[in-house]
C-alpha cells in the first residue's frame, strides 16, 4: 500500500492542554480522505502541523514516504493547500493573487493562471479586486490557487465553510472531478459529515485530538447495515413480539416508542401484520441506513455541530 | 529570490499604504515652509537671508522626526497585512525557508524608506528654488545627499523594532502605535537621556551628521549641547542587534494562527 501521508504519534499541546493527542493518520495515494470532527476537535491544528505551520510536541510526519525534518522544505512544491478562510490580497485580482502564487511557486509558464480560474468558474470575475468577491468566490479562489502547478496531495481544511448549499455542491463535485481525472490524493477536513460521506473513501473521525475511527468507506458501509425502523406505542410489548413471535433477537429500543430492527427481513408486510395481529399499534414502519452522522454520533457521544 | 521579490512589489500594487512614501517625503519640507513662513522677517528679506543650508537643514531635522513613524506603520503593514489577511498559511508552505520572505520584505521596506528620502531632496529642492534667490552650491547639495544617505541606514538599523512589534502582535495598531510613540519622542529630544530613547535617535544622528559639516547650520540652534553621539551609537547598535536577532528567531520558528 502507498501511503501519501502518514503521521505517526502528533502530539500539540496549547497552554497545557493537549489539542492533538498521539495522531496516527493514514492517506493512501489517489484516494480522497475525509477527516472529521466537531468544530474545536483538532482538525487545523493537524493540518497545520502537516503543513509544518505549526510544531509538533512529539512525533512524526510522513509525506510521500519520506519523513519531515525540520526547515525541510522541497515537498511543499507537490502539496497544495487551503487552510482555515482562504488569505488573499483584496486590492489585487483573482489572476494577480495567482499571479503572486505562480510568482513563488516558480512556474515558468502564466497559462496555468488562466485554466485553473477555468476549472473553478472564476473566468467571468477575472477583472474584479478579491475584496468584491463573495466568500464563496474566494474559497474557489482558494481551490484554484491550491491547484495552480497540479500538486499530488490536495489539502482542504473546511473548503466549504460559508457557502450556501449550491456552492457546497459545486465544491463537492469539483473535488470529485480532480481525484477521477488526475488522481489527485485529497484530504479534506471538515465538520459537515454528509459532505465527507458523499465523496470519501476513507474517513477518519478525530474527537478531542484523538484519532478514534480510521475506516475506509467499504468497511463504514458494511458496520452500517440496513435496519427497520418502527415507531410503536408500546415499545415493551412490541420487542415481546418479535421475540417470540418473529424470533428477532437483533434489535434495539434507541429512544421510547423508536425501535431499529437490523436482522435481516425479507418480507416487511409480512412483519407489519404479525404486529397488528399482536395488537401493536406502530405509526411508521421504514426501511432506513445508519448515516456516517449516526455512526459519529455513536463514537463521539454527542451532538455534532455546524 | 528574484520571484518572491516580484511577488513582494505586486502585492503592493493599488495599495494605499503606498501614499505613505509622497506624504514621508513631503511632510518635513511642509513643516518647514511653516518655520519659514512663521519667521518675523518680510518676504523679500527672506528670499536673500534664508540660504540653501537653511531649508536643507529644517528639512531633515524634521524629516527624522517624522519619517521613522512613516516606516513604522509602512514596516508593520507589510509584515502584518500577511497575519491579518490569512495569507501567511499559505505564504509559509513554499519551497523555501521563511528566511527569504522575510528578507525580500525587509528589501522592500528599504527600498520604500530610500525613496521617502529621496523625494524628501527632490521636494526641498524645489521648494528651495521657489523661496531663495541663494545659489545652491554643489558642496551644499553633496552635504545634504550625504547625510540623507547617512540616515537611510540609521532608519534602516531602527526599523527592525519595529518589524518586531508587528510579527509578535500580528497587528497593524501596534506599528501604528509605535509610530505615534516615535513623533512624541520629539519632546524629550533636548533631555540627556534622550540617547537612550530609541524613538529619538533618528533626530539625534542627523543633528551630530549635520554638525559635523562645520559650517552655520541652524538646526543646531535647538539644542544645547551637541548629543552624546557614542552613547547614541551603544543603543543603536544594541536596538537594533536585540530586534533583528528576536525578529529573525520569531519569524522563523513560530507557529502561524
């Protein structure tokens, strides 16, 4: 397996109090990862450290397997990033902030300028100054900065913070047009778990700088199989019923009067009048799948936020 | 180092800030129209009394009190806008050291301060040549050149302070405050321990530079005593040795945000 990134045992403390507790993350190359958490959970901090902004207290950092001493800097020219809000200069356009980008970058040729403004469908606010763009603008601003010179490994620290939902969408869909069309490694951070769930294929779950979940997409779906959810009004004599009368045994009472039955039912109706004939009064009966929201609600044991 | 340069003047382009460099260049010889202006006698004695030495002087007297303010918030925009825009996460993840931006910066913040004084010549010059029938002799201009010369790098050994201010406060109110601080160090100019107060060794250095001339400069007439110049020297040099060492170690090693 071909790791693009790996970070073996981070540690950053502030103040002492520890914002990222023993990290191991594991980015395979050509895959696009998704790194979540609430907000406050250590996502930037991480990032912040692969990106060598900030030191780590202890460990290590792996890219493109090879691990990074300090003021190293030639790996740099293979990363793109956006970390937090995307910085520009507001008294300079969209193609002199590239340009200052390509300027420090040391790329020879300016075209690139022109078709990475392209690929984010920025090519119609060329002439306007930064500080008339939407914040939405600016993040594609961001995104075609971070793509200017083809990096390998893509990091995007909340790339969808501010926009509405048809920008996250577009957002969403050019990330998943770079990983097919250049395999492009992305990693990309962000407390809106549907996002990650639409585009990953692997997700690691970070929850007060620990690390607690690292699993690849295929895995994730399996863990959440599909279930049956019931609402009844007496929850005590329904899971009498499917007991003894359906021989489920693999199901929970989540809350009173919700019941999630994960045994596999062929037959739905067949279930629904057993339950009726017992005299089960139940107001829905649906087929539904654990959300990664469910699955990181039951990790993190509590509400996400955002 | 070419390319970050290039990069350093395009990100200055349409910036306000660049009005600073006219207004440093302008306000001493304003300043000094007013003295001029301000004196008893009537104009067509003033034409053939005030002499070249005589502007050329008020001018850089006030020239070093307000100039080193004018660097100041100039120095702290360029480090700070970088914090204050997010643009340092990204300035910070190029393939070279943070050691090059921060010396294309401080070209950049020379290169402004050279400027502020050469327009503060240009623009003497031409007052000067409105206001005196006196010839301006080549040996007068020289002087004067020279000792501008003389306070770019005084200024320029000063402004690492400020440069320290800005990257550890991150903001641009602390350069601007420290620039404000360095124009009222004009009240304790005339005080013996005015060499120790780095706010005042920008005046000080041109009052010695200009006394050295040896000729009738009336600059001199606001002080005293001439100021103890070694003494001034001992805390240029530790001022500016304690910043720039401070700033280099700050600006390499800390962490961004």
């Amino acid at each position: 397996m071909e790791y693009v990134l790996r970070t073996h045992d981070l540690v950053k403390k502030y103040d002492n109090k520890i914002v990222v507790d023993h990290l191991n993350l594991n980015v395979k190359k050509g895959e696009i990862y998704g790194f979540i958490g609430k907000n406050g959970a250590g996502k930037s901090t991480s990032i912040k450290m692969i990106l060598g902004l900030i030191k780590p207290l202890e460990g290590t950092i792996e890219i493109f397997g090879e691990t990074i001493k300090p003021r190293q800097y030639k790996h740099y020219e293979r990363i793109g990033s956006i970390v937090d809000v995307a910085g520009f200069y507001p008294n300079l356009t969209a193609i002199e902030n590239l340009e200052i980008h390509r300027l420090l970058m040391g790329i020879p040729d300016k075209k690139c300028i022109n078709s990475c403004i392209e690929v984010v469908g920025l090519n119609k606010e060329t002439s306007k100054k930064v500080k008339d763009y939407s914040l939405g603008m600016k993040q594609r601003l961001g995104i075609a900065r971070a793509l200017l010179y083809q990096p390998e490994l893509l990091i995007l620290d909340e790339p969808t913070n501010g926009l509405d939902p048809v920008g996250m969408k577009e957002i969403r869909e050019l990330i998943l047009r770079l990983s097919k069309r250049s395999q492009m490694t992305i990693f990309l951070s962000t407390h809106i778990l549907s996002e990650v769930q639409q585009i990953s294929s692997t997700i690691g779950i970070i929850h007060k700088g620990v690390l607690i979940e690292e699993i690849c997409f295929e895995d994730f779906q399996k863990k959440n199989s599909q279930f049956i959810q019931l609402k009844v009004v007496n929850d005590r004599m329904a899971a009498y019923v499917l007991e003894k009368e359906l021989n489920i045994i693999d199901y929970s009472v989540v809350e009173p009067g919700v019941i999630r039955i994960y045994d596999v039912i062929e037959d739905t109706s067949y279930l629904n009048r057993k339950l009726i004939e017992n005299g089960i009064d139940f107001k829905e009966s649906v087929t539904m799948k654990n959300s990664l929201e469910d699955y990181f609600v039951n990790l993190t044991g509590g509400e996400i936020n955002g | 180092m070419v390319n970050i340069l290039l990069a350093e003047i395009l990100k200055l382009k349409r910036s306000k800030i660049l009005l600073l460099i006219p207004l440093g260049g302008l306000i001493p010889v304003l300043l000094m129209l007013l003295v001029y202006m301000d004196s008893q006698a009537s104009s067509i004695i003033k034409t053939y009394v005030f002499g070249w030495e005589y502007f050329l002087d008020v001018t850089l007297y006030y020239a070093n009190i307000t100039c080193p303010a004018f660097f100041a918030i100039l120095a702290g925009y360029i480090f700070t806008r970088e914090y204050q825009l997010l643009t340092i996460n990204s300035l910070f993840t190029y393939s070279f050291s943070r050691m090059k931006i921060f010396t294309a910066k401080m070209i950049i913040i020379i290169i402004l301060m050279t400027v502020t004084f050469l327009l503060t010549i240009f623009f003497t010059m031409i007052f000067g040549l409105l206001l005196t029938k006196n010839r301006l002799l080549p040996d007068t201009l020289l002087d004067f050149v020279k000792i501008n010369i003389e306070m770019v790098f005084i200024n320029i050994l000063l402004i690492f302070l400020a440069v320290l201010v800005s990257i550890l406060v991150k903001n641009i109110i602390a350069p601007i405050v420290l620039g404000i601080i360095y124009i009222f160090g004009y009240a304790v100019l005339n005080r013996s321990f005015s060499v120790y107060v780095p706010s005042c060794l920008s005046s000080l250095f041109a009052t010695y530079f200009t006394s050295q001339l040896g000729k009738n400069h009336p600059v001199m007439t606001h002080f005293e005593l001439l100021p103890d110049i070694g003494t001034a020297f001992h805390t240029l040099i530790i001022v500016s040795s304690v910043s720039f060492i401070a700033c280099i170690i700050y600006y390499r090693y800390s962490d961004v945000g």
